[in-house]
C-alpha cells in the first residue's frame, strides 16, 4: 500500500458497543465536552489544553476501557495525556473513573488516532503508548492494522529526540509485523538490554483490560520500548 493511501484509511473498528450505564452516560454527557481535544486550529496548542501547567505531552492511541491511561495519569501528573480512542463505550468507562478520582491531565479524542495526529506539531510528545492494537488477524484484514509504514512516519514526526514509544501486543504473527515496521524505520530504534526485556512488562507499565483477557485464553505478550532518533544523529 502506498504511504498516502495509509493515511487515508478510515476506522475499521467498532464506534459503539451496548447502551452505557446510567453513571457512564452522565460521565460523557458532563466530561467530553469538556476534555475533548478541539481540532479546529491547524495545529495543537498543548500548552493550551491543560488547566495546569505540564512538563511533558503524552498520547496513547486505542485505550480501550483506560485503565492504563487512568494509572499513568494518576502516577504522573506532570504529564499531559491525550487518549484517542473511537469506542464510545470504552471512553465511557475512562470518563467514569476520571469523576471519581482526582485526575486533571487527561484530554480525549473519541476518534480514529490518525485524525488527531496530523494536527500534532513536531516533535511536540514526549512518550507514547499504542497497547494491543487490533491484530486483525486474517491476510486479508492486515491493511487495516494500525501499524503502517505511514502511522510510523507519522509517529516519528511526532515524538521528541530520543522519546520512547511503548507498543504491547499479544498477537505473535502482529509482533512480528510491528518489530518488521519499526525496524525498517531508520527514525527508531528498538531499546533491549538484556535479551529477555521485551517479555517483561515493567514496573511502571501497568497491565490493560485486553491484556489481562489475553493471558486468561492463555496468550503470552511482548513489550516493546522504541526510542525516537535524535534528529540529525
Ligand atoms: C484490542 S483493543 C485494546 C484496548 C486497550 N489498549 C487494552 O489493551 O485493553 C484495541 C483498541 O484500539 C481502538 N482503535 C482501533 N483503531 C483505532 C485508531 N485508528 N485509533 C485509535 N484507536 C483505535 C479500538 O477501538 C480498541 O479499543
């Protein structure tokens, strides 16, 4: 596929699932409004975005129900996150957690990652997230995988010298595909020590919901840290 037609694809997941709960549906009506990122001006302003003042920008791409973005959010308040996620129901969820805690330094974006991204300035993240991305598993469905060499590009312009960008998947044919993408990206690099680092996940790398269900069905998963090349090395 060529690169502009990459971007060009459009979601192929599901944008909505069972009717939210009463508490979900009040959480969505009160809070999206509010933490919606505004995709009006050309490009971000992510300064603006957030009430408090933060050192660094994060985004994590396909939260599912945000259990992660919840943990990172309350481990790490001097970091702005950006969740994008088109599943109002998982969104749901996130927005129900955030009316019962604390947490300030969430923005959303309730559609596909891509759209957001592109209104992204340069080198503007200082980490990334893209945890158990749909693996689409047949041949035939491997064009809508997130993981393109377009996304990458895309990613790469995005992140910061030297950034990390933590991708998990659970799905081995996927790894595969995702360390092929990376690899042959000459703007990242795969950061191991050691020659077991990406079957452990980390302290500070908190399990998703889709992870768990994974290693119940008996899956084992793989933690990838790829490290943004600093511009001109
Ligand atoms: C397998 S689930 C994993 C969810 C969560 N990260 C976890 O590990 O529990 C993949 C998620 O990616 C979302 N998704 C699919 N395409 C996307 C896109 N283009 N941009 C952002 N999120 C996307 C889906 O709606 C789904 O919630």
């Amino acid at each position: 596929m060529e690169v502009e037609e990459q971007r060009k694809r459009i979601l192929f997941g599901r944008r909505k699932g069972k009717p939210l709960r009463k508490t979900q549906q009040k959480a969505v009506d009160k809070l999206l409004p509010l933490l919606t990122v505004p995709l009006d001006a050309d490009k971000i302003d992510l300064p603006a975005l957030f009430d408090h003042k933060v050192d660094q920008y994060w985004l994590e791409i396909g939260f599912g129900g945000g259990e992660h973005l919840a943990w990172q959010a309350e481990h790490h308040p001097e970091a702005g996150i950006i969740g994008c996620e088109p599943f109002i129901n998982g969104v749901a969820m996130l927005l129900a957690k955030i009316m019962d805690t604390d947490i300030e330094n969430v923005r959303v974006h309730n559609e596909a990652a891509e759209r957001l991204m592109d209104k992204l300035p340069d080198a503007s993240l200082d980490k990334g997230f893209l945890l158990f991305a749909d693996p689409w598993p047949k041949t035939s469905h491997h064009k809508r995988r997130f993981v393109t060499d377009a996304n990458v590009e895309a990613l790469a312009r995005l992140l910061k010298d030297d950034a990390i960008l933590r991708v998990g998947t659970d799905h081995a044919d996927y790894g595969a595909w995702i360390l092929h993408h990376f690899l042959r990206s000459d703007k990242f690099v795969w950061e191991v020590e050691k020659p077991n680092d990406w079957l452990i996940r980390g302290d500070d790398w908190p399990k998703t919901r889709y992870e768990s269900k994974a290693e119940r069905e008996g899956r084992k998963s793989v933690y990838y840290r790829f490290r943004r090349v600093a511009r001109g090395a």
